[in-house]
C-alpha cells in the first residue's frame, strides 16, 4: 500500500545560535511510500517560493540578518503532500565590546555599557 508524506520537518545545520556570514544548510526530512519526488521551500513573510525540485536541501552560503523569517519545505509524493512546521531562522552579528563578544539581539545592553564607560570618568572629574 502506498503513503502520501508523514512526519515532514526541517533539519538545520548548524542547529541552534546562527552567525552572520556562516553557512547554512536547512534539509526537509519526509518519510514517504512512494518516495518524496517534489521538495518545495517556502518563506511564510510573503509566502515566497524559494526553491522547488528533488533537491531536499536549502543552503544560506552567506547567511544575512535580512534571510531572518519563518520556513517550512513542503514534500510531495504521488499519493499526497505534507508541509513541515515553519522553522524560524535568525542570524546574529557578533560585536566586540570591551572584550566581550555581544551579540545584535543584546545591542541595547551593549550601548548601555559604553554610556557607562563615558559617564564613570565624568563622575570621578566631578566628585574628587
């Protein structure tokens, strides 16, 4: 007997925490009888079709913090088709301040911290 697509989810290397600049490859996993024959990617802003094909894999070669959005891959056998859940992919800048590495999402602390650097000597000028 035959099965349209089941279990459809997106894979993500690397997994977890993502930096601008790096490599990115999502891979949509389906089990099906018959096999997956069609593997469509879609970002949900927009609901732009990215990619259509046999190919199971989408590669960020350069990932942007502009790529940030939700994504889901949808596979489609003979019988039927199935989308995965969305996967949302965000990258990160990495800055350094004061020796430590800060990340965008972290920007308002990291601003919080040079106010504080320039008030401290203002406040020894004054309190001497």
């Amino acid at each position: 007997y035959a099965d349209p697509p089941k279990n459809t989810r997106i894979g993500s290397d690397p997994s977890g925490e993502i930096t601008e600049g790096s490599t990115v490859t999502l891979t949509c996993m389906s089990e099906a009888d018959p096999p997956v024959h069609t593997y469509t990617w879609i970002k949900k802003s927009g609901a732009v079709e990215l990619k259509s094909g046999k190919e199971k894999t989408l590669i960020f070669s350069k990932i942007r913090s502009e790529d940030r959005g939700e994504y889901l891959c949808q596979a489609v056998n003979r019988i039927g088709q199935q989308d995965s859940p969305a996967m949302f992919i965000q990258a990160y800048v990495s800055i350094i301040v004061n020796q430590h590495e800060v990340r965008s999402t972290d920007l308002h602390w990291c601003i919080s911290i040079k106010v504080q650097d320039a008030i401290a000597p203002m406040k020894k000028q004054y309190t001497g």
